[in-house]
C-alpha cells in the first residue's frame, strides 16, 4: 500500500481532527471572552464529551487501524481534555492549575516534534503547544493577557485542526508544497 491511508483510518482521522477543532475552539474562544458572556467554564461539556470522551475513542480507534501517530495524538489529547473537565470544579491551587497546563504543553509538544503525523497535525499541535505555555504563564503570573493570547493560539489550533478534518474529507489540499517559490523554478541538489 503506497501511500494511501484506508478509509477506516481517514475517517478516524476526520473524526479525531474534527473532535480536537471544536474543542479547541470553544476553549480557546472561551479565553479570549471575544464573546460576552463565554468563558473557558462554557466549555466544560464539550471538552469533557467531544474532547475527551470521543477524541480518545478516535484514538483508540486510530491504533486499531495501525496509525500510531493519530492514536497516540488522539488518546493523549482526549485524557488531557477529560482530566480537564471533570476537575475544574475541584479546589486547586493557582500553581497546581498551572503545572497542570506546562505537563500537557509538554505533550503537546512531544507530539509537534515527533514528525509522525502531517503537516496540519504538527501545526496544530504546534500552536496548541504555544497556547498552553502562555496560559500556564497567565495562572503563574495572575495574568488575563496572556490567557487571552493562549486563547487565540488555541482558536488559531482549532482552526487548522478543522481545517485538515475538512481537508481530508473534501480531498483537499493537506500538505505545503516543497517547490521553490516561482513556476519553472525547481531546486537541485
């Protein structure tokens, strides 16, 4: 099998990007409060059941297929969103909030460097990666800027997230070009 992905395989990919996307969006707008009266608190249920719930679904659904990459992206990220949920009513310290936030940005970055996936993956683990190291610098530091910054890197995430889910669905484009800039114009080497 060249390069082609099995249907079982892109379609869970689908689900699992289209998950992650919309949780990150609804996080993300949540700490932008972009939107009146919507907080990060708005996106409990989604974090807890799309995020958490369904996007590990995906994952576990996604190393059936035999795609370590999704799978271990998939699974890692729907703990985090779970975890996330179902203790933000519990009474933690500011610095156990942002601790909690700088061990994810680690995964999340854990998965930016591994290469496993494609180019959107990397990209929104990329951004999510900036977008919880700003928001754990925001609990650390008392600071709404920075929250606010960390979630519009986390809607910027949700974003390419949709956007690759969309992509793979309608066959659209999913990888940046290696060509130089210019047509005609081809490197050697």
């Amino acid at each position: 099998m060249d390069k082609d992905v099995s249907a079982g395989s892109a379609t869970t990919t689908a689900v699992g990007r289209l998950a992650l996307g919309i949780t990150l969006l609804a996080f993300g707008l949540g700490h932008t409060e972009v939107i009146d009266g919507v907080t990060a608190a708005d996106a409990m249920s989604i974090a807890q059941y799309v995020g958490g719930v369904a996007l590990f679904v995906a994952g576990l659904l996604a190393f059936r297929d035999g795609d370590a990459a999704s799978g271990t992206a998939f699974a890692a990220l729907g703990a985090l969103w779970f975890t996330w949920a179902v203790s933000a009513d519990s009474q933690v310290s500011e610095n156990a909030a942002g601790l909690f936030l700088l061990l994810f940005a680690l995964v999340a970055l854990s998965l930016t460097l591994a290469g496993g996936g494609d180019q959107l993956g990397q990209a929104v683990h990329g951004l999510f990666f900036v977008s919880l190291v700003l928001l754990a610098i925001g609990v650390f530091a008392d600071s709404d800027g920075l929250a606010k910054a960390g979630g519009w890197f986390a809607v910027a995430a949700g974003a390419v997230s949709w956007y690759a889910a969309t992509a793979l669905l309608a066959h659209w484009p999913t990888v940046l070009s290696r060509r130089a800039a210019g047509r005609g114009v081809t490197a050697t080497g």
